[in-house]
C-alpha cells in the first residue's frame, strides 16, 4: 500500500515530465542544504546553474515548477529572504507590470497585426527581403517600444500564420475552430509542408528576437535597464542616443548583414524558404479576409491603428510607466472591439501570466545572487583595470553575466558600483560616461547568446509558439550564435575606437554651448 502510494506521488511529481528529468530536480533539492553548509557561495552559483538548466529544458517542463521548488527551498534555508525577494519584485515593478498589462494590450490589437503581416508576408516572396524587413521592423519598434511589447507583437504574428496553416492542412475552413497543437489530422505531404514552415517560422521569429536587441540597445526606453543607466548619467533620449550611436549603428549595420548571409548560406538553422501550398493557404486567407471585410470590421482596423500611434507616442514620449500605458490599450481596444465580457477579457492574460510568474521565480533568484555576493569579485577584479582596458573589462565582463543572469539584474548592479565610484572619487565624470556606454552595449549585445540573457527571448522560449516551431534552448542558442559573435566583436571594437572620440566631440560641444551662452550676455568665456 505505502510502495504503491509512493509510487502514485512520483508519477504526479512534474507531470508528463520524464523520468531523468524528475530524478535531477529531486538530487538538486537533495544536495542543496549541504552544499549551502559547506560554502554558501558555491551553494549560490550551484542554484544558479540549476536554474538555468529549468530554462534549457523549457519544452520538457515548464520552468516555473521546478525552478520554484529550487527556489522554496533556498528561501528556507536562508540563500536569501522573503524580504528580499519582495524588495527586488518592487524594484522591478515596471517589468512586471509590462508583461501583465502591456502583453494583453497586444492581444486586443491582433487583428491588424495579423492583417499587415500577412499583406507583407504575400507580397514579399524573397525570403531575404522579409528577413530583413522583420529584422528591421523589430529594430525600429525595440526603439521606441520595451523588446517584451515587440516580441509579443511577432510572437502574435506567427501563432497566427501557424493557426491558419494548420487549419487548413487538418480540413477545416477559415472560420472553423481548431487545435493547432495537435498535429495527428495532417497527412503527407502536407506534413513535409508543415515541418518546412516550421523552419520558415523559426527563422523569422529569431530575424525579430534579435532585432529587438539591436534597436533596444539604441534608446532609453529600448530595455528596462537602459532606463536606469539613463537615469544615474543624467541623459535625456537624444544624449542617450548620440552617445551610444558610434557603437549602436555599426552594429545594426553588421547584424543587418549577417541576417542577409545567414539567409543566403541557409547555415545555422536559417534558410528556409516558405511551401508553396502554404503561400497559397495564406494568400486565400487574405483574400477570404478582403471579401469578408464589414464597415464594423474595417472600423475595428481603424481604430486598433490609431491606438497603435497611441501607443508608440506615448512609449516614446515616456508619459508613463510602461505596464501603465498597456493597461490603456487594453481600456481602449477592448472597447472599439466591442469585447466587453470577462471571460472574454480574460483570454488575454493567459499567453503572460505563466511567465509573470516565472519572472517573479526568478527575481527571487536575483536576491540570491546578491545575498550571496556571486558577482561582487568579478565587479571588484574589473575595477582595478585602467583607461581603455578598463573599459573592454567593463564590457566583456558585463556580456559574460548577462549570458547567465538577466542584463537588467546586471545592468542596474554595474551602474550603481560605477556611481558610487565616481561620488567616492575614484573615477573621473568622463570615465563614468565612457563606462556607461560599455555597460549598456555589454549587457545588451552579448546577452543574445542565451534565452536567459534577455527576457524577450526567454519569453519567446516560455511562449505558446515555442513548442509549435519546435524551438527548443539548444536551437535559440545555436541559432544565436552567429549573430552573438558579429555583434559582441563588432561591439567591442566600436568601444575601444570610438568612446573616446565621443566624448571629447560632446565636451567640445558643451564648451561651444557654454561660450555662446557667455556672449550671449554680453559677458566673458573665461
């Protein structure tokens, strides 16, 4: 009786989860307690590579249960402090609030964004072209918009290419409902099809994901960390970006065209070209949606547009908090849709949620880090270095910790240690400035190397559509990893070459600025 018990609590342990997989976390939650009693910073790092393996199996089992029970037992015996945890929840309240509201806000305006990318995904048949032109959108919106907000836009886009695909490969119509997950309706050689617009998918959903570190690292308002980084230099959003440009274009420039040769080599899992006979189910598709097309349907468009120059003013305008204008769209267009029930409005906050949480998990896992001092030698080891060397340390030290912990976590700790240095004395305002390019670009460009590194791209590995394209850990890391060797070298360089240069331009400018001020008045420059 008590086997058979026993036996009936490990099948319900992590579900469907396989076997190996369960005997790991339960050896982790084993060994914890007595590594952390050994050494507490070895207990930390071990807690950290456990963490991270949750998330490289993501499509085994979703993160949030095991990497929860890792971190409920760090929390009881004493890694860190509920206390903590919350405080670290508080001070990254805007992320948080971003994926709950801002998320849902984007549900509510998928039909245009359904409607405009299927019209560029007919009408563009190179697949080069459509590439770039995703590549490139992303960049622009990531600009202007938090790279969370962009890759649930993209994240929407292709659910609902895949949905109508795989609609009409199962036999139904357009309008029919439909399980999209399960794949055991479609025959061959409409499954060929199907694998091959997975590839197709994929390649455009990792064309984006990476778009949106080239354009977020460019403003204030691009990642959340830019915005503290913004805030401790005393920056506005044209400084920001006239500081970081002399490293930010050369590497939009360079990404740009690796997207271009990893298109036409078809190397590292890009390449695929788009099935005719799906090109032929969504073209029918947007011809259905032109004929079918009603005044309200048209009006609906309409408005979810303006909404959406709602939404990219008042982003770039920063009138406020990000979660906060989401909470807007949601106001908004739910109200031109005419959804106005709650089951309905519900259905909008099931795609964040989950992940909401997980993030919570992991903000937990931030307290850890910090209790546990893991990153206070390395910060301590790259503050010894002087001028320029200095400032290559700053940078390759912050894209090595960004590739294992969130660039936000290591963004905020990096400038804060530099502010507290330069009202201590120990650097010079001009080597602050310096340093706070490095930081930003290092948390920024390397940290595409991992899903881990960015939370858009976690949340792409966490999303619905990950399982459905097939787009495992291993494949986001693979391939990323052209695009993480072009632009952290490419980075790089532009740091040690062109900081410099820089800031004596903005200097000169400033004392331009000062002596016109002085004459002005009628006074001295001196």
């Amino acid at each position: 009786m008590q086997t058979s018990m026993v036996h009936a609590l490990y099948s319900n342990f992590l579900g469907q989860a396989p076997q190996w997989y369960k005997n790991a976390i339960i050896a982790f939650l084993v060994i914890n307690p007595f590594v952390f009693m050994l050494s507490p910073y070895a207990a930390g790092w071990l807690l950290v590579i456990e963490f991270i393996f949750t998330l490289a199996m993501a499509l085994k089992c979703y993160p949030l249960q095991p990497g929860g029970l890792l971190l409920f037992e760090a929390l009881f015996i004493g890694m860190t402090t509920p206390e903590h945890m919350k405080h670290e929840l508080v001070v990254n309240i805007e992320v948080i609030l971003l994926l709950v509201f801002m998320v849902a806000g984007i549900y509510f305006m998928k039909d245009l964004l359904l409607f405009l990318f299927t019209k560029l995904l007919v009408r563009v048949k190179n697949k080069v072209v459509l590439a770039v032109a995703f590549a490139g959108s992303a960049a622009f919106l990531s600009a202007f918009l938090d790279a969370l907000t962009v890759v649930a836009v993209i994240i929407s886009v292709g659910l609902g290419f895949y949905s109508i695909y795989h609609k009409v490969a199962s036999g139904k119509d357009f309008h029919h409902s439909h399980d999209h997950t399960q794949d055991d309706h479609i025959e061959q050689p409409k499954r060929e099809d199907l694998e091959q617009f997975r590839a197709f998918l994929r390649s455009l959903m990792m064309h984006a994901a990476i778009g949106t570190a080239l354009g977020g690292v460019m403003t204030m308002v691009g990642e959340p960390q830019n915005l503290i980084i913004a805030d401790k230099a005393g920056w506005d959003f044209v400084e920001f970006f006239f500081r970081m440009s002399p490293i930010t274009i050369p590497v939009f420039v360079c990404g740009i065209l690796t997207t271009i040769v990893l298109e036409k080599t078809a190397s590292f899992g890009y390449g695929a070209k788009l099935p005719e006979l799906v090109r032929a189910i969504l073209e029918d598709y947007n011809n259905h949606i032109d004929a079918e097309l009603t005044k309200r349907d048209k009006a609906k468009l309409w408005c979810q547009g303006i909404i959406a120059v709602w939404l990219v003013v008042s982003l770039a305008g920063h009138f406020a908090a990000v979660g906060l204008i989401g909470l807007s769209i949601i106001v908004l267009a739910s109200t031109v849709n005419g959804v106005i029930d709650e089951h309905s409005i519900g259905k909008a906050f099931e795609e964040a949620l989950p992940f909401t949480a997980l993030l919570a998990v992991f903000f937990g896992v931030v307290s850890v880090i910090i209790d546990q001092g893991l990153f206070t030698p390395v910060i301590d080891w790259v503050l010894t270095f002087e001028g320029k060397t200095q400032l290559i340390m700053f940078y390759l030290a912050n894209g090595l910790l960004s590739m294992v912990s969130d660039n936000v976590f290591v963004g905020s700790v990096y400038i804060t240690e530099v502010t507290t240095a330069l009202k201590h004395g120990h650097i010079t305002r001009d080597q602050f400035d310096m340093l706070a390019v490095a930081i930003n670009t290092g948390t920024n460009l390397p940290s595409v190397a991992t899903p881990n590194g960015q939370a858009a791209f976690l949340f792409m590995l966490t999303s619905a559509i990950a399982p459905l394209l097939r787009l495992s850990y291993g494949r986001m890391v693979l391939m990323s990893l052209p695009y993480t060797v072009v632009l952290t070298l490419v980075g790089l360089g532009a740091t040690y070459l062109a900081l410099h240069d820089v800031t004596d331009l903005l200097y000169n400018l400033h004392l331009i600025e000062h002596h016109s001020a002085v004459m002005a008045e009628g006074g001295s420059s001196h």
